[in-house]
C-alpha cells in the first residue's frame, strides 16, 4: 500500500455525478439542521433551567450514548444498505425531535435527555455509513475532491446555521428550531432516496457472523473481527491514532479557547462566536483546494504537512498576545488555520476509505468515532484540570504540539508505507 502515493485527479468535479451530488446536498441540508439545533438547543435548557450544570448534562448524555452506540453501528453498517440507513435514519431522527415540543418547564428537561440521547445514536450511525458509501458512488481518482466537497459542506453548515441557530431560538423558540430541523432531516432523506445506482459495487456485506442483528453473540463477534481487521494492518492503526490523537488537542481547545478570548484578548462572548465561526471561511477555501493540493503532493505530506502547518499557526496564535491583543489578527489567524486543517481531515480520510475492505468500513469509522471522542474527552478534563495550575497559555500549547506531534508521526510512520512511486493508495491496496 502506499499512503504516499499521489490521489490522482479527476478532470470533473465529482458534483457532476448525481448519485454524489444529492448526497452531498442531502448532507448539507441536515448538517444545517443539526448545527441550528447544536446551537438553539443548550441556549434553551440554560435560560429555561439557569443552570450550567444541567446545560453541560446535555452534552455528557449526548457522548455517552453515542460511545455505547458507536461500535454496534458499525457492524450494523457493514452489514446493511448503507442508502437505506441514511434514509430511514433521517425519518426517525425528524420523528425522535418531537418530544422536546412538549419541553416547558425545567420538570420536563428528562424529554431532553431522551431526544438527544437518539440524534446521538443516530448521528453515530449516519457519520460511519455515509463515510462507507461515499467510495461506491466516485471513481477512486475522484475520492479526495469527494471527500474535500464534502468538508466544504460541513463548514458552509456551520458558517450558516451556528448564526442561524442563536437567532432562530430568539425569533420562532425552540418549536421552531425542531419544526425547521426536522424539515431538513425528512429533505436529507428524499435527497438521498433518489440515489439509484453506485458507480462501482461495493464488496459484499460482512458475513463473518450471523445476520440476525438480535444476536448478541453475532454483533460482538462482529465488532471483535472488526477491531482483528484494524489490529493486522499496520496502516490502519498508524491512520487511526494519528487521527485520534488530534483530537486530544481538539478538546483541549474547545475547554480553553474561550477562557483564552475572554481572559488573554480582552473579547467578548461575541468575539468568541467570530473567531470560532471564521475558521469555517478557511475550511470552504480548504475543501475547494484539495484538488490543487493532491496535484502537487500525496496524502502523506497532506498528512503530516497539514498538521504541521496546523500546529505552527495554533502556536503563533497562543502566544501572540504579548504583541496584540486586535480581534481581526486572530480571525484572519484562524481563517488560515481552516485550510491544512481540511486538508489533513481529507487526506486521512481518503486513505481509510482506500485502505479498508469495503466490507468493513462501517466498523473502521465507527472506531475512528469512538477513539476521537474518548480522546477529546480525555482533553476536555485535561484541560479543565490543569489549566488553573498550569496556565491557559501553557495548556495550549501542549495542545498546538500535540497537533506538531502528529504532523512529525504522519511524515515518519506514513513513510514506511511507500512503495515505488507512482501508484495510488487503491492500486496498491488491490495489489
């Protein structure tokens, strides 16, 4: 296999097969919903409760439940039409927002936890099969502009509705939100519904155990041959713990960069929303230029270059105050952190999806899921306990090396994939 072969270009945008674009714009619509209700939905438990305990509950049951979700919906991904899950999954999860149109009173906040509880799962689900369908439907030569079109969608979703969602829950409430999320969901379902045929098959669903889904036996044994899958290949795991080792930076970022707006710049909590939402303007520009990198470099050096130039600019960025505190440096600071931070996302990505048997990408992603998300909460309490110590200055920039850290494993572990030059991730991988 070679990681460091070039992803070779197609000459057309994969927007131009039909198969892709609607589940590209399925995608888009509901990451618009979801980043509308991410926003309005803790904006309402705190100011119907007051408590900050109560909103932060939101979030835990929401990790929690997806974690012990996360791994049996892999094997249930490789196991099934993976169109037909996004499809009847946006139906349910429009369905499952119900409940919180009866939310009035802090007595009923339990309703709460039980809708978020199921768009976890759910999105659990959904994250690991489109992952998986997305090689069926492009060429190999297309995957990379693929799956950088689709960062493009998840940035433009939170560039809209991270804004959409703060002045949704002001306008129209909270049954507003879930009326307009649910539409975006049932929309995303018919968007997808229309895909009729892949462009190449996939490999047959996973028969290394029973089919019968309510076999505890069979989905565990599933899930182990999974992880066996993950545990003899050597490109898998190298993939997967760089990936998730980035995300340990990221959950210390997301503990401490508001106390580092607030408290090192000088901002207010409306800074705090712009520099955040900003980075999202890199990460379009990042998304489109994918084709134009992966014509000049190959996944190893999007790889580790990526988070080396991530890392560079996470390190200016915390230690440049003791030169400016001006709110546009460090907007224009984290516009240009979105570029190689795509980039990197998509070039991991592509090469899991060309490495991995068809037939077991639902349970590669699924882990991907659950390791990033363990590690970023190990991140969140990291941060949250060593930064009064320590300093939130010195806490982020143990995050900003950890970033180097994986760009310096990604161009030494990557390497030893190599093989002679010229051939691609998938030629190498069939051969």
């Amino acid at each position: 296999m070679s990681v460091r072969g070039r992803l070779a270009p197609g000459a057309d945008s994969p927007l131009r097969l039909g198969a892709f674009r609607r589940l590209w714009l399925g995608g888009l619509v509901n990451d618009l919903g979801d980043w509308t209700l991410l926003v309005a939905l803790p904006v309402f438990v705190f100011e119907l409760t007051g408590s900050a305990l109560v909103t932060s509950t939101v979030f835990v049951v929401e990790l929690v439940a997806g974690l012990i979700a996360g791994q049996l919906a892999g094997v249930f991904v490789d196991r099934h039409d993976r169109r037909r899950i996004l499809i009847v999954s946006g139906v349910v999860q429009a369905a499952a927002l119900a409940p919180l149109l009866l939310v009035d009173s802090p007595d009923r906040i339990w309703l709460v936890y039980v809708v978020a509880a199921i768009e976890s799962c759910f999105a659990r689900l959904c994250g690991p099969a489109k992952a998986a369908l997305v090689p069926s439907l492009v060429p190999v030569h297309r995957l990379a502009a693929a799956n950088g079109l689709s960062a493009v969608s998840d940035n433009l979703a939170r560039l809209v509705g991270s804004p959409l969602g703060g002045l949704a829950i002001e306008l129209v409430g909270l049954r507003g939100v879930v009326v307009v999320d649910a539409a975006t969901y049932l929309i995303s379902s018919l968007l997808i519904a229309g895909i009729r045929a892949p462009a190449a098959d996939p490999e047959p669903a996973d028969r290394s155990a029973p089919d019968d889904p309510g076999d505890p036996d069979g989905l565990v044994a599933a899930w182990l041959d999974g992880i066996r899958t993950i545990r003899s290949d050597r490109r898998l795991v190298a993939l997967l713990g760089i990936a998730a080792l980035g995300q340990l930076a990221q959950g210390i970022f997301v503990v401490l960069f508001v106390v580092f707006v607030l408290d090192r710049l000088g901002g207010t909590g409306g800074d705090v929303g712009l520099i955040r939402g900003v980075q999202a303007i890199g990460g379009v520009a990042g998304g489109l230029a994918v084709p134009w990198l992966q014509r000049r470099t190959d996944a190893r050096g999007m790889i580790g270059w990526g988070y080396l130039a991530f890392g560079a600019i996470a390190l200016i960025t915390w230690n440049l105050p003791v030169l400016t505190t001006a709110i546009a440096v460090y907007a224009v600071l984290f516009v240009a952190a979105g570029i190689p931070g795509v980039a990197t996302s998509t070039a991991l990505l592509t090469s899991l999806q060309q490495i991995t048997p068809a037939s077991h990408l639902g349970r590669v992603f699924a882990t991907l899921e659950a390791a990033s998300s363990i590690l970023a909460a190990i991140g969140v309490v990291a941060a949250g306990a060593l930064a009064d110590r320590l300093g939130v200055v010195t806490i982020l920039d143990v995050q900003g090396l950890i970033y180097v850290t994986c760009g310096v494993l990604g161009l030494i572990l990557l390497r030893a994939f190599s093989s002679r030059p010229g051939r691609t991730v998938a030629e190498v991988s069939a051969a």
